[in-house]
C-alpha cells in the first residue's frame, strides 16, 4: 500500500510540475481592433482570439489584457498603472482540445487621442488547483481618436465673412486657355471671344465661355507654443484642436484648397506630422485630422518658428488662419509679417474663445 501511495504521490508531483512549468504550452492569443481611427464615444470593438493547439482540455483560464485607462468596455475594468495610464481588462474562459475562441468586447474611447492596446497576461490554474501560471503575450495595436467636432454655429461666428470672401475672390479672372463651352454672341464680348470655327459650323455668332483659374490658397496655422499650459493649458488646446478640425472642414466643404502646418508633437506618426501641404479631398482632410488626434500636450517648435515656416510660403493671393489656446499668443509683430507678406489680413481664432 505505502508503494502504492508513494507512486501516486510522485505522480501527482509530476504533473503538477509539469502544468506549472509547460501548462500554457501551445496557448495563443491575438487581439485586433474594429477601427483604428474613431471618433470620440463611436462605439467600437476589440476582438480577442485565443487558441488552443494541444490535445488537452484548459479548465480554467484568466485573461487580463493591457488597455488604455479611460476606455468605457463592457467587462471588469480595473487600473493598474495610473501614472501610465494603463488598465487591466480582466475575463474568464476554458478551453477545449483544438478550439479556436474568439470574443468581442464592445468599447467606447471619450477623449482624443492616441491609444495603444498592449497584449495581455494569461494565467491557467495548475494541476492540483494550488495556484496559476502566467503567461505574458505582447502586442501592440493602436487606435487614434480624432477630436471633438467644433460646434458650427460657434465656428460660423468666428470666421464670420472670411470664408464668404475668399470664395467671391476665387472667380475674379477668367482663363483665355480654358474653355467650359459656348454661348451666343450678344453684343457685349469683346471680339477676342468669338469663336470663328463654332460661329462657321453653326451658322450665328457664338463666344467662348472661360473657366475661372485664380486659386485662392489657405494656410491653416496651430499653435502649441503657448503660455497657457500650466493650470487650464489641456482644455485650451483641445478646444484649439476642435477648432482646427472645424476648419479644416469648411475650408473643405467650399472647395478653396488648404495646408495645415503646425508645431505641435504628435505620436506614433512616422515624419512627426508638423504639415499638409495644399490639398483637398477626404484622403486631405483624413490625413490632417489624423495628425491632429495623434497631438500630444507639448510642442516640437516655437511661436516665431511656426510663422516662419508660415512665411516661406506666404504669398499674395494665400490667406492665413491662426488657431491658437489663447489671444495673448496672437502676436501683433508676427501677424505684421504675414499682411504684408501676402496684403490680407490674417484671420485668428483662439480656443478660449
């Protein structure tokens, strides 16, 4: 008898060693993202996969995944690095031989931003039930939450006429190459606008109607150089952020083409972001507010080195946006350089407003 129970002893050991040391062996875990861009609140979902490539039942698995704190998920949320801002997105499940799980979570990010989504810690309770086994996977998926829209009614107030302008001064001048198509003559044209060839093929006097060609250009200017952080510097330079995109979006909404510079410090962006040259269209705009969800509370250039970059382009005919925190940035000497620069007046929009 006392073979016996040593053997069964020495047995149960063995296996209870084993599932400490090889118990998660064949494991696999993945995670991927619904979206990688969002808006802010858009509901979302993180699908986890974990797969199981053994020829044996897991009983018991916890699962813990490394996700940004904030996030608002359907599941067990709990901190674990504030300082880092990181949480634990805690769950239970068992695995049978060769079985393939794939759950999704439902998540909403509120605040923009860039979001990194880091792996997980799987732990399997061992043999005897005494204690688990970790198992750390690291991965890293990153979703980017775009900023809040402005509101329109607060935008129309701020830009006023500005835009309504710009697009009246977009057709001042006709293009003698560019022909839209042909009308009857009428008296008025000059001569120079007769078109002979269509006058001879349909019998009566015919013009050329030109198409308009002065593009009217926009720089839109953010700024992150600011005196303001420090006590309320975060919502200055979100409300900042909302009025950019705001803009940007107008601008698109008319057609009068546009480039973003800016010198504030992005993350994850390959090039630092920091400008979009002249552009329209979504995959324009796209990019643009992508660099502006991915901003970080700090700044990779100063005040006089944005206007700089500003000036190098400045032209007459380019009219310019400033968007700053507050209105103690709009400097007076700097704005001087871009009137005479390009002979309009520069338009400034301030977060605090």
């Amino acid at each position: 008898m006392i073979p016996f129970l040593l053997m069964l002893a020495a047995v149960i050991a063995g296996c209870e060693w084993w599932s400490l040391r090889r118990g998660l062996e064949g494991l696999e875990y993945d995670l991927r993202l619904s979206k990688t861009i969002a808006e802010p609140d858009e509901p979302l979902q993180m699908v986890t996969v974990i797969t199981n490539r053994r020829r044996r039942i897991l009983p018991f698995i916890r699962l813990n995944e490394d996700v940004p704190d904030g996030m608002i998920a359907a599941g067990e949320l709990s901190p674990e690095d504030i300082k880092n801002h990181r949480a634990l997105l805690r769950s239970t499940c068992y695995m049978l031989p060769r079985q393939r799980l794939t759950r999704r979570t439902g998540f909403q990010m509120p605040d923009r931003g860039r979001y990194l989504f880091l792996g997980a810690t799987l732990e399997g309770g061992d043999f005897m039930g005494l204690g688990t086994t970790p198992k750390k996977v690291s991965l890293s998926r990153e979703l980017v939450v775009l900023p809040r829209p402005a509101a329109p009614e607060g935008l129309d107030r701020l830009m006023g006429g500005w835009l309504g302008d710009r697009s009246v001064n977009r057709f001042i001048m006709e293009d003698p190459v560019l022909t839209l198509g042909y009308r009857d003559y009428t008296g008025h044209e000059p001569m120079k606008q007769i078109s002979w060839p269509q006058t001879a093929r349909l019998g009566r006097m015919t013009v050329r109607c030109q198409d308009f060609t002065v593009e009217r250009t926009v720089t839109v200017m953010l700024n992150a150089h600011s005196f303001s952080f420090g006590s309320y510097g975060k919502q200055r330079l979100e409300a900042a952020l909302s009025l950019c995109r705001g803009v940007c979006e107008a601008l698109e909404e008319r057609r009068i083409p546009y480039a973003l510079i800016t010198n504030l410090r992005t993350l994850g962006a390959p090039d630092g972001f920091g400008e979009v040259g002249d552009g329209l269209g979504q995959a324009h705009l796209a990019t643009a507010l992508e660099g502006l969800g991915r901003a970080d509370y700090d700044y990779r250039d100063t005040l006089n080195g944005l206007f700089e970059r500003a000036l190098s382009r400045a032209a007459p005919g380019r009219g310019h946006i400033f968007i700053t925190p507050v209105k103690e940035d709009a400097k007076p000497e700097l704005l001087q350089k871009l009137r005479v620069a390009t002979g309009e007046e520069p338009l400034v929009i301030t977060g605090e407003e």
